[in-house]
C-alpha cells in the first residue's frame, strides 16, 4: 500500500535540502566576509583616500564614486521604468507586439552585464561624446536595471485589483486619475521590491562601468558628473588581481563596506516598504 | 417620469449577444428591480447605463438608450460626466483600502479643485447620515474603511457614492454578501433614497424585488422578457416564462 505521508515526507526532505543548498554558501560569504573585513573597518578606512599604492590608506573616494553611480542610475531608471510599466499595464492593448515587447523587457534583464557596459561605451562614451564620466557609468547602469524595474513595477500595477479601478472610474474619476490615485499608491510596496533589486545589482556590477566610468586610482573626489570615479567592485577587482601584496584585511574590508551599503540602502527601501504595505488589506 | 428610456438596446460581446432588443422605461425616484437566472444579462444591462462595459475591447452596441433625452451610447458622450451621474454600487462591498474619511472623499477630492477641509467634513457627514452610519462612525473617521462590517462597508460604499452627488444609483446584487438582517436594513436604506434617486437594483432574490421593487423587469436570455409594476409581474404575470421563473422553475 501507498503510504502517503511518507512520499509526503520525502518530498519536504528535498525542499528543505534545496532550501539550505542556497542559504549555506550565502550564510557562509557573509559569515567570512564579515570575519576578515570587519577588523579593517575604522574612521581612517572610511573616510581617506588609497595610500600606498591602494595597500594602505582608506577607499572614501570608491564609496563615493559608488554612491553617485548608484544614485544616478536609479535617478533615471526609476521614472523612465516607471512611466514603461503604466504605459505597458494600464493603456497598452493585449496584442502580439506589445506581448512580444514585454517579453522582450523580460528578456533584457538576463543579458550579460559586459552587453552593457560595451553597449554605454559605444553610445554614452564614444558617440554621444560624455567620455569615461560618472555621467556615462550612471546612464549603462541605470539602462541595466531599466528591465527589472519596468518587469517588477508593471507585475505591482497588475495586481493591484481590477475592481478597484473600476470603482473609481465609476465614480467619475478619469483614467488617469484612476492611476495617479488609487492604482499608483497602491503599487508601490512592489515598485519598491523592483527599485530594491536594481539598486543591489547597479552597485554590485563591475562590467558596466568598466569601460564608462571606473577610475583604477584616483584619490580625490569626483568634481563633476563629467570626471571619471572610482567604485567599490571595481576597487575591489583592482586590489585582488591587480596590485600585489594589498592586505587581505583591507580587500575583506572594501567587499564588507560594498555588502553593508546594499544592505542599508536596500533596508531603507524594505522599511518604506514594509509602511505602504501595513495599509494594503484586501 | 422617465429617467431613462433604452429602444431596441442590442449588445455583443465579440460574437456573443448578451442582449437582445432590449425596451424599457426607467422612471425617476423608484426602485426598479432587474431579476432573471444568473448569467441573463443583468449586469450587463445595468453596466450599460454607466457605460462600465467601455472597459471590454471587444464590445459592440446598438440602439439607444436615453438618460434624460440624452443618447449616451453616442460616442461623444463624456463618460466623467455620465459617471457622476450615474453610479455604481458593487456586488462585494468594495471600499478602497484607505480610512472611512477618505474613501469618502474620494470623488468629492477628484471633482473639485480647492475644496475646504469644512465643506469635506460636511460631505463626510451629510453622507454618512444618508446611509445611517454617522451616529456609528463619527468617531472613527480615520479608521482604515477595510475593518468594517460588511454590511457598514456597502453603506459606505453608498455613501462614497452619493457623495459625488448623482440621480441613479445602480445597485449589482447589493446585499449578496450580507446577512438577512443586514439586507433588511440596507433595503430600507434603499427606501429612504428613492425620494432623492433613480435606483436600478439587480437581483437574483426574488422576493427582494418583490419587498423593495415599484417596477421590476424579469430577464432570460439577454431578452427583456417582460417588464411592468411589480405587483402585477408577481401576482399576475403575462409571459408564460416570467410565470415559471417566479414560481421557481428555474435556477
Ligand atoms: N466580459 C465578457 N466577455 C464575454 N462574455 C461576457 C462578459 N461578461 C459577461 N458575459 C456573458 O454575458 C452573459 C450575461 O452576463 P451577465 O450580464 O454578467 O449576467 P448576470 O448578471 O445576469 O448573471 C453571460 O452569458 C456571460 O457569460
Ligand atoms: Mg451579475
């Protein structure tokens, strides 16, 4: 006879095994990367410059230099993704090019990092004339994102209920009052979630700023949105193959300043988040 | 009065007719009452009054239907306007995850510019004493409207309507979701309205129509099939049909 409880058992035996596969070895990276970098961490590395040849001294300039590629990036991703997603879930016709352009979006959000970054530095850098600047690095970045912003904003629009726009409308509210009002603020917690995943992957990547932006050492702050800058992947990629003999505390320490501001920047999106979210009941 | 006159009212969803050479009279402040099996058309003829079946790509009309005197299925029709005179009440109470307050508010913030928090609160108010909530509610404006009851969330949902101030209220099924208590008092909510409103309800509950109806049509179909005071649809039908359906011979 057919134990059901046993297949049952097997089965959850396997998810769970799935479930620990992928939570170990990231438990374990952050366990390792705060073990070895957090020692490295005090004022002095937050706040100088490389020393050295990047072997001493601290790595503001590539925190900073992150934090406006990231800013800049969501700056124009954001509402240009935005204003893609109400087109694509509000106005758009459910017809086969505006399938095939949604599957497209989808699609662009696999496409290898390097794409872009060799994408901006033809466009950005070469033709347009913007140079390798914090400009262009912000444009191939926030191009990157663009998909998942627009994929995750467009699945929030959709599900906020049919019946909801439908009473607005039959109170007399246009369409685009409808949006602005009730569909908008309703969305937002799932804008977020999009806004929070291309945050995380425009400051992790190193390959679209390879070629537009990122200054292999430049101790000064960036002057203008047309200088070059540095930033942490790519310091980090610098000082782990590049220059020999950079103490491993101080690489450990460059990758955990790069782990804690995604994380924070990621918490403030989660806490706003978790605010619209306690309103939505339905 | 005649407040709205459909003549030879057909309707296509792609292929599919819903309705089919549909005539009626709707007079002012009375209760009409739209009964029939489910899947006759009901809603869809009351949708058409406020045009909500615009939303559906491939829906197709002809005929007229006149709300005072005027055509709305003319393609020049402003749909803000017909709405706010026409309104909707749905069948799941649908309150908008926002405070009682606001959703009632909600239309008056759309319509006017530069409206005063004091004319909003006198709407809030006058509103909620047309439902019979305020004596409950007054306290607790600010409460998300989605902790209600169900039955005090469909009075908001009435009031949210009457607030943006129109002459029909159209009512889907208003009380399927509530219990009979509950019905019997929004029932006589809708009672104490008509004086004020033109009020189209659809039901599947027979004797609803026959407790609260001056005029009821009996659906099948998509077809009209009869349509006349309601005392008389219930005591001395003239179609065969309308017969069978309210002595319970069908679904
Ligand atoms: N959006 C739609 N597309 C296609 N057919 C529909 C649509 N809405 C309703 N119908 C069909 O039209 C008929 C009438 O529906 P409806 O007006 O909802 O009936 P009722 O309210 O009387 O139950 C049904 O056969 C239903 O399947
Ligand atoms: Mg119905």
């Amino acid at each position: 006879m057919k134990n059901p409880y046993r297949t049952q058992n097997i089965a959850f035996f396997f998810l769970f095994l799935a479930t620990l596969l992928i939570v170990v070895p990231v438990g374990l990276i952050i366990v390792i990367i705060i073990q070895k970098g957090l020692p490295a961490i005090n004022w002095q590395f937050l706040s100088d410059i490389p020393r050295q040849g990047m072997r001493a001294g601290g790595i503001f300039p590539a925190i900073v230099g992150t934090v406006y590629l990231v800013t800049g990036a969501i700056i124009l991703a954001l509402p240009i993704g935005l204003l893609a997603a109400i087109y694509l879930s509000e106005y758009s016709k459910d017809n086969l090019l505006n399938r095939l352009i949604k599957l497209a979006i989808v699609n662009l959000a696999g496409v290898p990092s390097v794409v872009y970054g060799l994408f901006g530095l033809a466009l950005f850098v070469v033709f347009f004339k913007f140079g390798a600047s914090i400009l262009s690095g912000s444009l191939t970045l926030g191009i990157m994102i663009l998909p998942v912003i627009i994929t995750t904003s467009r699945e929030a629009l959709e599900s906020v209920p049919q019946s909801f726009r439908e009473v607005s409308l039959s109170l007399g509210a246009s369409k685009w009052q409808t949006i602005r009002h009730i569909v908008l603020p309703n969305a937002i917690p799932g804008i977020l979630t999009g806004t929070i995943l291309g945050l995380g992957r425009a400051a992790g990547e190193t390959a679209p700023i390879l070629f537009t932006v990122a200054a292999f050492y430049l101790p000064r702050l960036p002057n203008s949105i047309f200088d070059q800058a540095m930033a942490l992947p790519y310091h980090l990629y610098v000082i782990s193959t590049q220059v020999p003999n950079v103490a491993e505390k101080i690489r450990y320490g460059t990758a955990f300043v790069l782990l804690a501001l995604v994380l924070i920047m990621n918490l403030v999106a989660i806490i706003i988040r978790y605010k619209f979210r306690k309103r939505k009941k339905w | 009065m005649a407040k709205i006159i459909t003549k030879n009212l057909n309707l296509w969803y792609g292929t599919f007719q819903a309705l089919k050479n549909v005539n009626s009279t709707i007079e002012a402040n009375r209760i009409t009452a739209i009964i029939g099996p489910s899947g006759c058309g009901k809603s869809t003829l009351l949708r058409v009054f406020n045009r909500m079946n615009d939303l559906i790509e491939v829906l197709r009309t002809d005929g007229e239907v006149l709300i005072d005197d005027t055509n709305i299925l003319d393609s020049h029709t402003d749909l803000v306007v017909l709405r706010k005179k026409v309104g909707m009440v749905f069948q799941r109470p649908n309150p908008f995850p926002l405070s009682i307050y606001e959703n009632i508010v909600f239309g008056e913030k759309i319509h006017a510019d530069g409206i005063t928090r004091d004319e909003l609160d006198e709407i809030v108010e006058k509103s909620l004493r047309d439902v019979l909530l305020w004596d409950e509610l007054k306290d607790r404006l600010n409460e998300p409207a989605l902790r209600l009851s169900l039955e005090q969330k469909q009075r908001l949902c009435i009031a949210r309507l009457i607030a943006v101030k129109p002459d029909v209220l159209l009512m889907d099924e208003p009380c399927s979701t509530l219990d009979p208590q509950a019905t019997a008092r929004v029932e006589e909510l809708m009672r104490e309205l008509k004086s004020r409103y033109t009020i189209i309800i659809v039901t599947h509950n027979m004797q609803q129509a026959a407790r609260v109806s001056d005029n009821t049509g009996f659906m099948l179909l998509g077809e009209l099939i009869e349509f006349g005071k309601t005392h008389e649809i219930f005591t001395a039908p003239r179609d065969k049909r309308t017969e069978d359906y309210i002595t319970g011979r069908y679904g």
